[in-house]
C-alpha cells in the first residue's frame, strides 16, 4: 500500500524510518502535513545509533538530522511527533561483553542486551529526555523484551536469579522449567526487570516534562502462545505496565505475520485474547495498536476493524520490516 493511500485514505499514524523512507521532512509536512495530527519517528535505530545529534549515544552519521527535523517542523506546524526508540534492541551494546545477553548454553544474540542492567536504563532515560526536549510528544519504547524464555543468562542475571531461587550459580533452563515453582519464580522475576526499567524511564521522562506520552509495546503474538506467551516468553505484562505510564501499544503478530480474517473463530479468539483492553480503558488509561512490514489492504482492513471492536482509536504503522528483522525473528521463536 503507498504512502498517499495509508496516511490519507486510512488515517494510520506511520513511522517513519530513514532506513525505509528517507525523505526529508519539509518534503513529507509539503505533502502529508494538511492531512495528519500526528506521526512517529524512529530516534534510536537498532543498531543502537541516533537520528538526531545526541550528547549520549552514537550518531547515525547518515540521518543525524532526521529525528530532529520531523520533531521540530512538526512542532511549529501543530502536529503531534512521537519518538520511537529501540530500547533492548541494540547492536551497538549487544557486543559489549557488559550487556549482551546469552542464553544458559552460552550463546549469544548480538542483537539485543540484557534486560537486567540498571545501567542501561540509565542510558536508555537519558536518551528518552533528550527527544522529549526536541519536541516530542510522546516516547515509544520498542523492543522492550527478553528474547524468549531462555534469557538471559549472563553472569549478571545467574547471581541474582540463584540468590532468589536458592539454585545453585551453574543452573540452567532446565532446572527453571522442570520446576514449576522455580518457574513461577524465573517469569515474575523477569517480568519485574521490564517493569522497573520502564519505571524508571517514566520517572526520568517525567522529571523533565511531565506531559509526555510513555507507552511501551508489548507482543501479541497468536502464533507462540497469545497472551500467556506475552508474560512467559517476553517478560512483559501489559497491565502492569500500562498502570505505570497510563498507556500501551499492543504489536500485532510481530513474529507470525498472518492476520485471521474477520468472520473467523481465529479472530474471536484474538478479541477475547485482547479484552484486557476493557480495563485499561476502565481506569481512564489507553491502548493502541502497533503493526509492522509491509501491510496489504486486506491487513490493514481486518486491524482497522480490531480497533473498532476494541474501542482503540490509534493504529502505528512500519510500513515495512526493521532491517534485522529475519535474525530477531528466528531469535524470539527460538529458532536461531
């Protein structure tokens, strides 16, 4: 589907991402600015540079403006820009041997870092302050999970694990699993690290600017388990994190790109799966939906009509796949 069609025609806010679509940002507010309240912009990539001059990370030197530039044209012409940041995907950190994340048999994923380093979220609220002072509305935090069940098992998380579990230092994910107790233990714990990090991002963000929109993803995918695989395969649990921030992107599928259509006991399932929705509206909170790659009409049709069955009223488009989108694949599904 082009641009014109999903901006205009099907009123989805797109992020927007200079690996996908380099255009400059008086180009796109020339073309798109009448027609749109509001956009994201990708400010931290994948692998772990920036898109705008930051005194904290690393400069994509390519598209050191790009963020910036949206952010501030779009702030003069009233449109809403909300800064998308990659938070545990992260190349550039995934090689320190610091922060990488590994599962109990030793190997890597390089595409992410661990979770469980308060350092880091230091890092990743210093980055989120600096695009809320360059005139974003809103922080979203992608990315924002373990790699699966398996992680992390770093010599970081194997001290603290071990000391709450009471297993000795050389355990492995066997010892978790087979163990219900023990394994009741690993998922809240790992449940916890997410939430304190986003704590943590929220508190500083907000330190410098409290009305700035916090909303953390989390996945749903149909696929590997649905909800339950959201807490036990990702770490995330979407209601804790929404009474944190006040908001929530739910991502669509990111690892089984398969839509069910409408009139299909499928998509039943998906809307009873989602109907936690109903309490985070309860409280006054909100939740959007979060899709990525490149949507057909017939996509964006059958999420079109999951927001209107959910009462969510915003739907993020990537209009594409991240560039390492295969290899984060294969690593959430436990494939790699």
């Amino acid at each position: 589907m082009d641009l014109r069609r999903l901006i205009i025609e099907r009123k989805v806010i797109v992020v927007l991402d200079p690996a996908v679509l380099n255009t400059p940002a008086d180009d796109f507010y020339s073309r798109f600015g009448s027609s749109i309240e509001s956009i994201a912009v990708v400010a931290k990539a994948p692998s772990g540079r920036t898109y705008y001059n930051s005194e904290n990370a690393r400069q994509e030197k390519e598209y050191s403006d790009y963020f910036e530039s949206y952010a501030s044209l779009g702030d003069q012409l009233g449109i809403n820009v909300y800064a998308v940041i990659n938070a545990f995907s992260d190349e550039w950190f995934g090689q320190d041997p610091m922060y990488k994340t590994i599962d109990s048999e030793g190997n890597a994923i390089h595409t992410h870092v661990c979770p469980n380093r308060k350092e880091y979220w230091h890092y990743l609220s210093e980055i989120s302050k600096e695009v809320v002072m360059k005139h974003a509305q809103g922080v979203i935090l992608t990315g924002l999970s373990y790699i699966n069940s398996r992680y992390c098992f770093c010599e970081h998380c194997r001290k603290e694990f071990s000391e709450i579990s009471g297993l000795p230092a050389d355990f492995n994910f066997d010892d978790v699993k087979n163990n219900p107790s023990i394994w009741e233990q690993w998922v809240n714990w790992r449940k916890s690290k997410i939430s304190e990090a986003v704590n943590h991002i929220t508190d500083e963000v907000w330190s410098v600017r409290k009305d700035v929109y916090i909303i953390p993803t989390v996945y749903y995918d149909m696929e590997v388990g649905g909800i339950k695989s959201t807490l036990e395969l990702f770490g995330q649990d979407p209601l804790e994190l929404v009474n944190l921030t006040g908001n929530l992107a739910i991502h669509i599928n990111p690892w089984s790109p398969l839509l069910p259509d409408t009139d299909t006991q499928e998509y039943q399932d998906l809307l009873q799966e989602l109907s936690f929705v109903k309490d985070i509206f309860v409280k006054g909170y909100s939740a959007t939906i979060f899709y990525w790659g490149p949507i057909s009409e017939q996509e964006l049709t059958i999420l079109s009509k999951l927001s209107d069955d959910l009462n969510i009223q915003n739907i993020f488009v990537y209009p594409n796949y991240p560039a390492s989108y295969a290899r984060w694949r294969e690593a959430h599904l436990g494939i790699a």
